[in-house]
C-alpha cells in the first residue's frame, strides 16, 4: 500500500480505542466491521455470567467465524447447482 493510497481508521471496541491502516478504499467497509464486531461483543458483555473482555471477543469471533463459514457453505451449494445447470444445458444443447 502506498502512501498515496493508504488511509487510517480508528476505531472503539469494549471501550479502547485501535488504530488499524488500510487502504482508503478499505476503510468504510471496516469501519462498518468494526462496528458490527464492538456492538456483538457489547451484546455478549451484557448476558449474565459474562466475565471478561476477552470472552466476549471470544464469543464474537466464533460467532462471526460460524456466520462465514455458513455463508461460504451457501455459495459453494449455488455453485453446484449452477454447475449441475450449466452441465444439464451442455448435454440438452449437444443432443
């Protein structure tokens, strides 16, 4: 990343503030990470027998890791199908 290019965000979670660089077209779409990841460990934070900072991170990045893992599951089964299709229309368009 050159300098030109290269931006700094700030961000708060669980109350300290982090100084991430990325590029300038990186930083709204963590900003809006950021943001997502802080209010999933405050939601965390509050639920009964929530001791620590660090498992409530704990908690939001399994959560998060889960939520990717099924989302990166859906695409791979679309992409099945869509091969299954393009193949169905190959044989139809060979006959």
């Amino acid at each position: 990343m050159s300098v030109e290019d290269s931006k700094g965000i700030s961000i708060n979670i669980m109350g300290k503030q982090h100084q991430f660089a990325c590029s300038a077209e990186q930083a709204e779409n963590l900003k809006q990470a950021a943001n997502r990841l802080a209010a999933m460990c405050n939601d965390i934070k509050q639920q009964p027998g929530s001791k620590s900072s660090e498992s409530a991170l704990l908690v939001a990045s399994l959560n998060l890791s889960y939520s990717l893992l099924m989302a990166d599951n859906k695409i791979e089964r679309y992409q099945q199908g869509h091969n299954a299709l393009l193949a169905t229309l190959e044989n139809a368009i060979k006959c």
